[in-house]
C-alpha cells in the first residue's frame, strides 16, 4: 500500500472519528441530569483516543510495516463505530422522552343527534342544537364553536347553551335538542351511565372535525419541582377503546404518587373512580370524579386532587388503557398475584371470542390480560350492564369480593408488576423499544430535563441498602355506597357514587405529608412481627373504620307544617319561598289556612351544599260557598213539615 493511499485513508478515518465524537459529545450535552464532570470526563477521553489514534495512523504512513498502520486503523475503525452507536442510543432516546412532553393536544368533536332521520348536518333545519357554556372545554365548548361558524349552523338553526355535560346530555336524550356537539369519545365517555349503556347504537355522529391545540395544562408545571427532591405526580388511567389520550376520557385510575429521593420511600394512592365530591371545576359542585377529565384536560383532575389531599401536584402523566396493554407486552409480562378468577372484554371492549379470562394465583400476565385485571369490579348478574355481559360469556367466574376497592388493589399489583418488569430490562433496544411503544397513548408534563435528573435517584438507589427498593405505602380513599340516596341535578338522575369518608382523606394526608417532608421522620419507620402461622397482611392507609354521619341531602317537604319548614330552610341556611302555582306570584304566609302545600322545585335528595334556595309551590284552597234558603223553599220545607 503506497503513502498516498495511507495517507487518504488515515484522513478519512480521522475526519470519520471526529464527526462520531462530535455527534456524541452533542448527544451527551442533551444529558444535563448526568453530572457534567463526568460528561467532560468522557469527552476528554475520546478526544485523547482521537488524537492518540491520528498520531499512530499519521506516524505509520512512512513505514513500511503493514501492522504498524493496520492497528490503529482497526482503532480508529472501533471507536467511530462506537461513538456513532452511542450517538444513535442516546439521541433515540433522548428523542422518545422529549415526545412524551409534548405541548400540542389533538380535539375532537362530534355532531350527534338521536334522531336517526338526519343523515348529516346539512339536514338540520330549524333546529335546536345544544353547547355547553365552560369555554374551558375544548372538545365541548371551543371546536364546536368553530364548526359552528365554519358551517353556519347559526343561520338556520337555534344554538341552545346549557351549563355542563351532563345537562346537555340529558337535553339530547330527552329531545330538549335535536343535537348537540361533545367529544368524538363520547361513547367511551357516557356508556357507563345508567341509560345510555346504548349509545353508540342509538346515536348518529353528524359532522366530526379533529384539531391540533396548544395545551394550557403542559405549560403550568410547577417551575420549582424537581424529581431530585420530595415530589407528587398523579397518574391517570384512561378509559378509551381508542389510541390516544388528548380526547375526551373517563379518568377510571386515578393514582396520586409521592416520592421522596431522600429516604426512598414512595406513596401509592388509589382514588376509586365513583368517588363523589367537590370538583374545582363546573363551579365546584359535586362530581363522580371519573369524570373530572371531560373536557381533554388533566387540570380539573390535578386541582380537585390537590384540594382534596391538601398537597401540591407537581406532574401528571396519563395512559390509555391500550397503552397498558402495549407497555405490558414490551417489558415481556408481568407477574402477579391473582386474587380471584374473573372474565373480562378485551381493551376494545369485545367480548365472544374476544373474552379475556384470568385464573386465581400466581400468573404471568400479557397485557390484556393485566387490563382486565386492572378494570374488573363486577361479577356476573350483579344487576350492572357489565355483570349481563359477563353472564352470557363466562357465567361461572364468580368468585370474589369484586367492587372499587377491590379495583384499586388490583391496579397497585399491576402497576407493580410493571415496574419489575422494566427493572430486568438489560437491552438497550428493548427500553427503546418499550418507550416507542407507549408513546401515542402516554402523554406528561415532565419535562426532558427533568426526566434526565433520574440518573441521580437511580444511583442513589444502587449504592444503598436493597431493601429500600421495597419502601411502599399503598393508601386507598374509602368512602360509604351512596347511589339511590344522592340525586344529580345536572344528569336529573340517581347515579351510582360513593361518599369518602372524611377521617379516610385525613389519614391519607397525613401520610403524604410526612413522606413529602424533607427531615427524616420517625413516624415513617413501620414496625411489624413474623409469624408463619399468620401470613403478614399489607395495611392500607385509609382502610380503617370511620364513623361519619351521612351526607346531608334535602328532604321533601309534603307533610310538613309551615313553621317546620321554616325552621328547616333556616337550620340549611336556605332562603325560602312559597310561591302561588297559579299566577307565579310569591306569597307570605305562617299556616295551611289559606293554601295547600303543592310540590317543591329542588329536588328531594340533592345534597344540600349545593342548594341555596328552598321554593315551596302552594295552591290557594277553594272556598265553598254555603247555599242561600230562599223565602220559596223556606215555605216548601214548612208545608212539608205540617203535613208529616
């Protein structure tokens, strides 16, 4: 081989090796989690390997020994095939996290109506279409108003504006409107509910346009939280038969997770999904709090979690339930302890030859599998519409206490088993892989950065005691079944929710305040003894035994005299009015004398915090009029009498 051959190759080699280590150093200053001595560090070296290298290659040109310029050609080779892996991996990487931030929320909003003589919108004419009024609401409020404008519904049509979903809802199904804009997901949204199980058969979608918009949410991270210190983060489980989780959703897993890098102690939180309380939005009234994330936003979710533990949430991260299932599969399955045999639909929500069945113990689980567990709390025939489907396809797996709790438990197992899972990942084409997978149907307000700063925990957790891996607490909000005795204004129903018990909330906070806390606390060190003979049970914080009084509800007020009702609106600190059914006209009076007690206009049985009237309607009584005896008959009757 001459010089100039040598010498071309030795150039190329050496321009090859610095683009490698010019790739790689940029990929390696994306990395700003990792300590940055150690990211020069390692810049240094190559540098020194590139300079070393060109030297050997540079000084063999001139000898004419072939293993002199071979080596370091095999080097340099090496190297750049190297530094260019690694900028591969690293970029992929860092790429993959970035996406999981990203700022832009895909809208969906659909034209329904239940009237199946309109085949599209060009059919209504002189209509009534309904929209609600919370202009916080994209899919609800902000795109339909856009396809409003954009097709001129306006022109021909009356566009009626109702409050929240759940009236417009109600609207539609009771022909108050003949159609009405909501989320393209309504299906997965309302089909739950008692009376429209039906509702993808019985509606027709009119009209459907998609958006991309800027999200609020993903911009109000808390600038100050950091995963290296004590943190919160609310998980949301979405429950959706399609891909993606910017659409309106129920949010059916609800897990507020703390962390303390500190001590390595973590908290585990399961809010069941009929949980019935105050919302910070829709003007904080009561909500099912599944359904806080209608809308396509998580803020409603993170607020009304914060208000209710009484902490900061400093990131959220949603997954669909088809994500479940493709995270699941990618780490290879998980293993879980399997409480009860059950059946379930599949994440598409099929059943038939679709039906997903589980059996009781040990199981190494795929990801449908693991989704079913995650969703089951019904058994067959247990009177919910999900209990007659179960009857008709697997009516013997009935085993088992099955409801919310239950529910949550088995989501803390499966969200365990998956961060097993992931921990036994060793190829780094697989961690890519499981983070590809999941990405369309995951979404947070993590930022890169931040993400990247894990590098520190995750040492941390390598140079300390092992059995801090293990330092969980699970905690699950209990509450007492309220559904039958609770009425919803807005749904003008009677919906399944349970109540939470107020010293349920209370233990639980106490416990994410003192795992937040940054001294170490002695109240986190727990104490229990071993005995083969009594296996040791996990306690749930939050599980114990409350007494509360049941939530104050309005009463009807047919039966009651006029004081008593008084002195009730007055004890409910409510403003009383009767009102005459017959001319509209309020009316004052203190006895029955005049009126008769007709109907009240709140309903019997909504709670009373949300109530500041109380409108009794009253009917005038009739008066009847004794007959005048006129001097004719007075007479008639005497003769009579005479003659008796």
């Amino acid at each position: 081989m001459n010089k100039k051959v040598k010498a071309l190759l030795s150039i190329i080699l050496i321009l090859l090796q610095l683009i490698s280590l010019g790739l790689l150093g940029y990929s390696l200053v994306l990395y700003k989690g990792v300590e940055t001595f150690y990211r020069i560090y390692g810049i240094l070296v190559l540098l020194y390997l590139l300079i070393f290298i060109s030297y050997l290659l540079l000084r063999s040109i001139k000898k004419k020994n072939k293993s002199a310029f071979i080596v370091p050609l095999i080097m340099c080779l090496l190297v750049s095939i190297i530094q260019f892996g690694g900028y591969y991996y690293l970029n992929k990487i860092y790429k993959t996290i970035d996406s999981y931030s990203d700022t832009k929320n895909t809208a969906s909003s659909s034209l329904v109506t239940y009237n199946k003589k309109y085949k599209t919108y060009k059919d209504l004419y002189k209509a009534k279409i309904g929209i609600i009024t919370d202009s916080s609401d994209v899919e609800g409020y902000t795109l339909p108003n856009e396809i409003i404008d954009e097709l001129k519904l306006d022109k021909n049509n009356t566009i009626e504006k109702y409050e929240s979903t759940m009236e417009l809802l109600y609207a539609l199904k009771n022909k108050e409107v003949d159609a009405a804009f909501f989320s393209s997901n309504y299906t997965d949204m309302f089909y739950s509910l008692d009376g429209y199980e039906n509702i993808k058969e019985e509606t027709v979608v009119l009209y459907e346009k998609t958006k991309k918009y800027e999200s609020k949410e993903n911009n109000s991270t808390n600038t100050t939280a950091s995963l290296n210190k004590p943190f919160t983060m609310l998980f949301i489980g979405v429950d959706s038969s399609k891909d993606g989780v910017t659409s309106g959703y129920n949010a059916d897993v609800l897990l507020l997770v703390t962390f303390n890098p500190k001590t390595l102690r973590a908290t585990l939180t399961s809010v069941p999904r009929d949980m019935y309380l105050k919302t910070a939005c829709s003007g904080n009234n009561y909500r099912r709090i599944n359904t806080v994330t209608w809308g396509s936003s998580s803020e409603c979710a993170v607020n009304t979690m914060e208000k209710l533990f009484g902490t900061n949430i400093d990131y959220y991260a949603k997954i669909n339930f088809k994500g479940v299932v493709q995270l699941v599969d990618a780490v290879g399955g998980i293993d879980v302890e399997v409480p009860y045999s059950f059946c379930e639909q599949n994440s598409s929500r099929q059943w038939g030859d679709n039906t997903i069945t589980v059996l009781k113990g040990k199981q190494h689980l795929n990801g449908e599998q693991a989704l079913a567990m995650s969703r089951n709390r019904h058994k067959p025939n247990d009177g919910s519409g999900a209990g007659k489907q179960m009857a008709k396809h697997c009516a013997s797996y009935n085993e088992g206490t099955r409801n919310d709790y239950t529910r949550g438990k088995n989501q803390m197992k499966v969200i365990l088993g998956i961060v097993e899972a992931g921990t036994k990942l060793r190829d780094p084409n697989q961690a890519i892989n499981v983070l590809e997978t999941v990405k369309a149907n995951f979404q947070t307000n993590i930022k890169s950065k931040d993400v990247l700063s894990l590098y520190n925990l995750a040492k941390s957790i390598v140079i300390s005691d092992n059995t801090n891996l293990v330092n969980i607490q699970r905690s699950q909000l209990s509450g007492y079944n309220a559904w039958h005795h609770v009425y919803e204004p807005s749904s003008k129903s009677y919906p399944a929710v349970t109540i939470p018990y107020t010293g349920s909330i209370n233990d639980i906070k106490k416990e994410i305040k003192n795992n937040l806390s940054e001294s170490n606390n002695n109240n986190l060190i727990k104490k229990t003894s071993f005995d083969l003979n009594n296996p040791y049970k996990e306690t749930l914080v939050g599980q114990g035994k409350y007494n509360q009084a049941k939530i104050n509800t309005l009463k009807s007020m047919s039966g009651y005299t006029v004081d008593q009702i008084k002195s009730y609106a007055s004890t409910n600190k409510l403003k009383l009015s009767f009102i005459n059914v017959d001319n509209n006209q309020t009316v004052n009076i203190s006895n029955w004398n005049d009126y008769n007690y007709h109907s009240q206009k709140e309903h019997k049985d909504t709670i009373i915090d949300q109530l500041s009237t109380l409108t009794i309607y009253v009917k005038k009584k009739t008066v009847v009029t004794p007959s005048i005896k006129t001097e004719e008959t007075t007479e008639t009757i005497k003769t009579e009498e005479a003659t008796e």
